[in-house]
C-alpha cells in the first residue's frame, strides 16, 4: 500500500510516517519508481508508534519499545521497566502542572479582573520588584 492508505489505516499523517521514516523508526520497501510501499507488518508498527505516542512516549522509548515488540524472544521485564519508569515520569509532570495550576488560580483570585492597572499575575510573571519598577515608571509624570 502507498503513503496515504497506510496513513489511513494506521491512524499516522503522511508527514508523521515521513519523519518516522527519516529518524530510522521504521524502514518501508521501496518500489523501482522510489515510492514507499508498506506492508501489514509496516502497518502495525506505524499503529504501536502511534499507541505509544498518545501514551506520551519520548520518541527513544519508543525506539525502544518498538525493539522489544520487534524482537520476539524479549524478556518483559524490560518493557515492564520503561513503562514504570514512564508512569513514574508521567506523575512527576501531573504533579508539577497541578503546582502551577493552583498557583495561577490563586493570582487570578487575587486579579480584580477591572480597569484598574494593578495586576497581581503580572507582577507575578514580572518578579515582584520588576512589577513594582514597572508601575513606577507608569505612573511618574513624563
């Protein structure tokens, strides 16, 4: 099958299985006019890629993982261990963007929201001292 249908049929863009191609993920025959052809199996693994991508797989645990899926004599410990490394990873992201997110909600609760200048998010994103030099400027006469 041709770029387009096994894009379809795995769920990949054409530019995706492109640039999967260029990194060395995956290595589809080649006719005699230079045109990619995909087997089933090249089907499959553009479908694990993907899978594993929507689980946010770093691109070289998927090399990886793909290695292990490739490889049928594997010991599953090891596909065990990336993916606990992984979850591990994945909980330390939930835990900091859950850190930002109160600390954003907390200066929005502190923002009166009106026409007034002053700002509490903006001094935040500014530092405290460079929110102070900024309203400073602001407000001495020209």
């Amino acid at each position: 099958m041709n770029i387009g249908e096994a894009a379809e049929a795995s769920g990949l863009s054409a530019k995706m299985i492109r640039h999967y191609e260029a990194i060395d993920l995956l290595q589809p025959q080649r006719r005699g006019n230079n045109y990619r052809e995909f087997s089933a199996r090249d089907v499959a693994e553009l479908s694990f890629i993907r899978h594993a991508r929507d689980l946010a797989f770093p691109l070289e645990e998927v090399r990886r993982l793909l290695a292990l899926w490739r490889d049928r004599g594997r010991a599953s410990a090891e596909v065990r261990r990336i993916a606990l490394d992984h979850v591990a990873a994945l909980e330390e992201k939930a835990h900091s963007l859950e850190a930002m997110a109160l600390s954003l909600r907390h200066l929005a609760e502190h923002c009166h929201g009106d026409a007034r200048p002053e700002c509490p998010i903006l001094d935040r994103l500014g530092g405290a001292s460079a929110g102070a030099e900024h309203r400073a400027t602001r407000l001495t006469p020209a």
